[in-house]
C-alpha cells in the first residue's frame, strides 16, 4: 500500500498461536501494511520465534525478548524495513511483557513501547502477577519518554488487560486499582489515542461469553497511547475486527495512523 506521509502502527494479541497458525498470522501482518508492529501473547516457545523468523525473512526487524522461566507469555516489536534499537525503560524481569525501542523510519524517528499485562490469574494467585506488573509499568511511565529520547511521538500500546473507567458496559470485576492503572498514563502525559480521535463512540477488541440476556459482552482490553505534545500527529485510531472474525486470533487489531510531518514537539 503507497502511502507518503502515513505511518501505521498495529497492535494484536496473537493468543499464544501454534506454530502452523503464527504462519498464517505472519502473513497476515505482512500485507497488513504496517509499519510497525506490537504483538502481544506471543508464544515463549517455538511459535514465537517462528513468528519472529517469519517477519525478518519479509524485512522486518524484530525485537522479541528471551523467553521468561516461569511465564509462557512475552512481547513482539517490528519495524517494516529498519532496524529497531532496543531501549531498557526499568521494566527489569518484566521486560519479556514490557519491550521499548527505537524505530528510525523513512518518515521519521518514533518510540515504541509493547505492553502485555498479566491476566487476573488463577484463585491461588488472584491478581498478585497482575497488579505487580502495572505497579511496575506506572513507575516507568513518567520516565519513558526521556528514555526513549526521539524526535518524533512515543507509543505505548498492547493488551492492558483493563478497561477505561467509562467503559460500556460496566463491569463489576474490575477494582479501582485497574482503572487508576488505565489514568496512569494520561498523568505520565500519554492520551489514549482512540479517544483522541472517538470521544464517545464504543468498540471493542475481545469478546466474552454471553450474558444473561443472551448478549456478548465486549471489552476495550488493546490500548494505544501517544506522547500528548504528539497527539496532533494521529490521523486515526480504530479496531480491525478482521482478524479475529477469521479465526487468526482471538483479539481484533488495532490500528495508529500517524502523520509525522506533525509531529513536532
């Protein structure tokens, strides 16, 4: 797809694929026409790094962190044609969930920062993986933009795994802790991009089971944000639903249209 000022940034939990169906994936996010890629639930066994070969082999570089001892879950970053530089933003043994860098693309210098937030986990350890990992992330966020060090905007964006306090529907589960994680970002200076372009308007990105009224339920889990003195570089923000409505991955995409000619702190 020709495009001369717009850069595409994709964001995808891949739910943790086989090895066959992160082929199909792959070539999915190859013609998607991104040009940077944040995937998330990326497997820390073989399918991951098959992903990851897939990608370079198509002229991606990758940033795919080394699998974690005790979590089967990591982070996947690209960039169509360049090569990224990694960036350690503090995450410490949560960096395999929390994976920064630098894109220097044709159009411009921006930093991305991926983001997997663990589920609520299992009763015996009911939101303790969870709630110790946005702690982490809510201590490196006021800093990750001076990390990062790029003329151009600075994306966080990835599965939180939380919803914004105004979701629609409510849901009940969710603590106070979860949304304050979600405010965490507008007091580090990054706007929820989505909402910078739909004040109002609902989507979402995975669905649950049906409710009592037979209805399924929606949820706004994939999130992307951008450095507020670049939030007139968004062009657009939206869900691709196709992705999942084909059976590649249980999650839509979400998309990041950036015009970095605007770009200008």
């Amino acid at each position: 797809m020709s495009r001369t000022r717009e850069t595409l940034v994709l964001t995808c939990n891949v739910q943790r694929a086989s090895v066959s169906r992160a082929r199909r994936q792959a070539a999915w996010l190859v013609d998607s026409g991104a040009d940077v890629l944040v995937l998330t639930e990326v497997s820390a066994g073989e399918s991951g790094d098959e992903l990851a070969k897939l990608l370079a082999d198509d002229g991606f570089g990758v940033a795919l962190p080394k699998p974690s001892e005790n979590d089967r879950y990591r982070v996947l970053v690209a960039g169509r044609g360049v090569e990224l530089t990694g960036v350690d933003v503090g995450a410490g043994s949560m960096g395999h969930r929390c994976v920064a860098a630098r894109a220097a693309l044709p159009a411009g210098e921006i930093g991305v920062l991926g983001l997997y937030v663990p589920s609520r986990g299992p009763a015996a350890r009911r939101n303790q993986d969870k709630r110790a990992f946005q702690e982490r992330v809510m201590t490196v966020l006021p800093t990750v933009e001076a990390v990062l060090d790029v003329p151009g905007p600075v994306v966080i964006s990835g599965d939180l795994n939380v919803v914004e306090p105004a979701h629609d529907p409510r849901y009940a589960v969710f603590g106070e802790w979860e949304y304050d994680f979600y405010r965490a970002f507008g007091r580090a200076g990054f706007d929820d991009a989505f909402r910078i372009k739909e004040p109002t308007a609902m989507d979402y990105s995975w669905f649950g089971r049906p409710s009592a009224n037979g209805e399924r339920n929606g949820y706004r889990f994939d999130h992307t944000f951008v450095s507020r003195a670049h939030r007139t570089a968004v062009l657009a923000c939206r869900y691709d639903h196709s992705v999942r409505t084909d059976g590649l991955t249980d999650h839509s995409a979400m998309t990041l249209a950036l015009d970095l000619t605007r770009a200008v702190a």
